[in-house]
C-alpha cells in the first residue's frame, strides 16, 4: 500500500488533500450570518446636508472657496435641504463663482436660488457688492422680463379684470425696484376693487413692502396694520420677515393689530353677554289693602 501511494504522482495527493477538507467543512446553511449593512435613511441624508451646508457657510467665510463649493454642492446633492436653504446654497455659491470671474456660472446659481424660492432676495449690503449686484439685479430684470412675456400670453387667453391688472403690473415694478411705480399702481388696484382676499392682502403687503424700502416707516407700518383688518392671521414667511428693512417696523405692526383684534373681540363677547342675560322679572304689584266698613 505505500508502495502505491508512493508511486501516485504528488499532484493527485494534494486533489485527495482537498477534497477531504471540503468534506470536513461545514455546509453554508450552518454558517453564522453575515452583519447587515447599515441602511442610510432619507433623515440621515437629510441630516448630512444640513451640516455640509454649515460646513460651507464656515469654510466660505473664511475664504476657502474651493473647500466652501465641495461643501454647498454637497448639501444640494439629494435636494433634501428646505427650499430657503437650498436658495442660500446657491447665493453663496454664486458669490464664489463672481469672486473667481465665473460670470456665467455664477449668473446661473442666482437664476437657480430664484426657481428654487420665489420669495429669495439679497439683503441691502450684499445687493450692493460691486461684484456679484450688478449680476444678481441683471438676473432679477431677466426674470421680471420673462414674467411680463408669460403674463401677457396668459391675459390674451384668460383677461382678466382691471384691478387684476393693475395687481400684476404693480408687483412687476416691484421686482424691478420701482418702488415709488410700485405703491401708485398697488394702490390703484386696492381703490378699484380686487374681488380677492388674497390678492387684497398680497397688494398691501407689497404696499408695506416699497414704503418701508422708501425709508416711511410710519406708513410702512399703517399698511402692515390694515392688512389684519382683511386677515387676521396674516403673516409673513419666515424669509420676509427677517428682512432687514422690515422686520422691526412689522413686529410692532402685528402686535398692535393683535391687541385691536382681541380688543375688538373681547368687546363683542361682552356686548353679546349682555344681550343673552335673561331680563329681571318685573316686580309684583303691592297688596291692596283691606276695604274698612
């Protein structure tokens, strides 16, 4: 017998070897299994873009820019940031492409935060930057202009009345910073009767809006408080509201609405009080008295 394993060639021993090792190893259906990979949640991705972003805010002031647009991309990634975040993204992101002399690039990210928010603005000193305003207006004027074309297309298929009209161009001189242009037509349209709560508030706003921009406060303010008269629980987003040629003077404006509101109500409670209480039986007639004989 030795003599017959000695004269099998080695390579076929080493196939012997193997094969008895693969008999002595256990079947995949007895082996342990294995760790499940973690599963990455929309609120964990939501979570990693919030703080890329904050990353990029910190590296941008710092003027680490190329640092800063890997960051704000990433947090743009998977669109997962609120829309105001997501339009701030951008600005920052157009803000580097003007530093760097991307015109076009930066041009682009601004028309991109205004898609993304309607409601996205500078504030006064970055619409002043020598750089980046005159880019950031010209792309505004662009988007006020397409406006106007989409406008008029939609009136020659659906007209629609006077102070709907009026409505429309008022806000248009609005966007294009044509504030004095602005309140003469909003006002005109409010005088003609707008059939619309909605559109009666949205041209008072717009009205507060260009007279606090002119630098009236006091009628800034009056405008504020009369919208409460049509809405009572008017108020702006969070964006409008922390505007800084506003936010004071349409605090205080929403607080005196508030206290002529409750005011007004709680008059109304009483009167109405008032007028349900029962009214007081009559008092009864005194007793005749006896007739002497």
């Amino acid at each position: 017998m030795n003599r017959l394993l000695r004269a099998l060639p080695f390579a076929f021993l080493l196939l012997i070897a193997a094969g008895c090792d693969t008999l002595q190893k256990k079947p995949d259906s007895e082996k342990p299994p294995a760790p499940a990979a973690p599963q990455i949640t929309e609120s964990m991705l939501r979570d990693r873009a919030k703080e890329q972003l904050a990353n990029g805010v910190k590296l941008y002031e710092s003027g680490e820019y190329d640092s800063a647009s890997k960051n704000l991309n990433g947090s743009l990634e998977h669109g997962l940031l609120a829309k105001v975040d997501q339009a701030r993204a951008r600005k920052l992101l157009a803000f580097i492409y003007c530093v760097l002399g991307r015109e076009a690039q930066c041009r682009d990210e601004f028309r991109k935060a205004f898609e993304i928010y309607p409601e996205f603005a500078l504030t006064s000193a970055e619409d002043g930057h020598p750089i980046w305003g005159p880019i950031y207006r010209s792309v505004r004027t662009q988007l006020v202009s397409e406006r106007e074309a989409a406008r008029d297309q939609r009136s020659s298929i659906l007209p629609v009345g006077k102070a709907e009209q009026m409505l429309q161009d008022g806000l248009v001189k609005y966007d294009s910073g044509d504030y004095d242009a602005s309140l003469r037509i909003l006002e005109g349209a409010l005088k003609e009767g707008l059939k619309e709560k909605t559109d009666q508030v949205r041209a008072m706003k717009f009205v507060a809006f260009s007279q606090c921009l002119k630098e009236r406060y006091a009628m800034c303010r009056a405008a504020f408080v009369k919208i409460y008269e049509v809405n009572p629980d008017f108020d702006l987003t969070p964006a409008e509201a922390g505007h800084p040629s506003w936010t004071k003077t349409f605090a205080a404006a929403k607080v005196q609405a508030k206290k002529v509101i409750a005011e007004k109500a709680a008059k109304e409670a009483k009167d109405k009080a008032a007028k349900d209480k029962p009214a007081a039986p009559p008092a009864a007639a005194p007793a005749a008295a006896p007739k002497k004989n």
